[in-house]
C-alpha cells in the first residue's frame, strides 16, 4: 500500500511524501506518508497571499503543467488533487490546465511544486536583470505601475538591454510552450437561412443593452421596464418640443433647423 500525502499550514508552508506498508496495514502507510513530509517541508512566497506571481510551465515524466495566476476572487480550476495541494498551501486563485498523463498523481505533485519553487519575486527578477518590473491592471485602467525596482544591482539603459529580454512575462517564464486550446467548432445552423435572418432581425438592436446600462448608471431611468422606456421617452419628447434640449442628432438628419418664432 502507497499513500501520497501533503501537509501544510495554508501559509505558504508544506511538504509532501509517500509512505508505504503492507497492504493490510494501511493506517501504517499513512502515518509514514506523515511523518515522511513533515520532514521535507518546503516554504512557496505566494502573491498578496492568494496566488502564484507569475505563469509558469513544468513537466515530470508524461505530465504537463500549464499553471496561470487569476484575479482576486476566481477560484481553484484546476485537477482535483491540485485543488487540495493548493489549500495545503495557501493558494486561493489559480487556473492550472493539466496535459499528458492525470492518474500519475506524483508525476502531477513534483512537477506542480517544482514550478512553485522555481518561481522568483518580483524584487528577485528586478535584482537580475537590473530593470524595473511594471503592472498593468484592468482595474487601474491599464495604467503601469512599478512594483519593483532593483536595489543592488545597477540600472540596465534602454540602448544596453538586449532583444531577448524585450519580452512579456509569459513568454519569459513559459519557455516558448502554451497550453492547446481545441478549436470551437461552430454549430451546424449557423449559416442556415433562418439563422441569417435572425441575426438579420436582431441587427438594429445590437447597442440597446449597453445603452440600457449607461442610462440606468447616469440615473436618467429608474428601471428599464416597458414603462419606464415610454415616460422616459414621453419625457425627452416634450423638452424637445420646447426648445429646452435640441433634437438628437446621428437619426438621419443633416442639420437642426432653428424653431421659427413667428
């Protein structure tokens, strides 16, 4: 009987063995399994302590590991035994695609702990290539934002640093392999003619959601209901009238002609 345990504190520290015995003493293999990875603990800096810092790619024999960091918030969507290393761990948001080989779970465990463990801060990859390392977020409108800066070593120049460092961190530590994503295949109705006659249909109505959500968030409705689409309307109609607001343009018109006064 073999038994592949892990511990961990769910801080960054863990370890993980394989205890054997005989297969009528199973308890026994466990307790070993235990004691075993109690003693080869290791410690995985995690980023804001929730995720990896950065993309990586391991192997171990038929196993490949196409780990990937995720927002705050995302989950575990990986293997369901690299579900339970990553709460041993600590790690909260992470999408791992895994190819080749999925019974071999040690195969699976050493190569996802060997790419934890080669990974590198922020600061440790600003110290050896001596260059600041920038964050674009989504949140902060892509906006970049030095993280690190190197400290001890010396500044690289811009006319110093060679073409091969001139790359994305996912090309940097993916060492030229990515996942394969099968092709969608599109359904069978899709150039039918009752197909393209709906599509056909539903064409003049392609903004009317996102207009539908710039109204409801600038307050101009309360609710987008049938109702509140008709006084909304009524009412635009009648400061139109007016003269309180000018007649909106882009409906075919070429000119706004001026009300005549007499």
């Amino acid at each position: 009987m073999s038994a592949l345990i892990i511990t961990g504190n769910g801080n960054g520290t863990a370890g993980y063995a394989v205890g054997k015995a005989p297969i009528h003493r199973t308890n026994n293999a466990i307790v070993n399994g235990m004691n075993m990875a109690s003693r080869k603990l290791f410690y995985v800096e995690l980023l804001e302590g929730r995720t990896i810092f950065q993309d990586f790619y391991a192997e171990c024999r038929n196993t490949r590991v196409f780990a990937q960091r995720r927002p705050k918030g995302f989950g575990l969507s990986c293997h369901p035994r690299l579900m339970k290393i990553c709460e041993a761990i600590g790690i909260k948001d992470i999408y791992v695609k895994v190819e080749g080989s999925t019974k071999n779970y040690l195969a699976l465990t050493h190569a996802f702990v060997t790419g934890l463990l080669n990974q590198e801060t922020h600061q440790q990859l600003a110290e050896r290539k001596g260059l600041h390392v920038v964050e674009m977020k989504p949140e902060r409108h892509y906006l970049p934002q030095i993280i690190a800066s190197p400290i001890t070593s010396e500044l690289v120049k811009d006319e110093e640093l060679p073409a091969l460092d001139r790359l994305k961190l996912d090309d940097f530590y993916g060492e030229g392999r990515y996942p394969w994503r099968k092709p969608k295949q599109l359904p069978f109705w899709v150039n039918t003619p009752g197909h393209l006659e709906a599509q056909w249909k539903k064409h003049p109505f392609r903004n009317q959601e996102k207009q539908m959500h710039r109204l409801l968030a600038d307050g101009e409705v309360e609710r987008w209901t049938r109702s509140g689409r008709k006084a909304w309307g009524a009412r635009k109609h009648e400061l139109v009238q007016a003269g309180v607001q000018p007649m909106p343009r882009g409906i075919g018109l070429s000119d706004i002609t001026e009300k005549d006064e007499s």
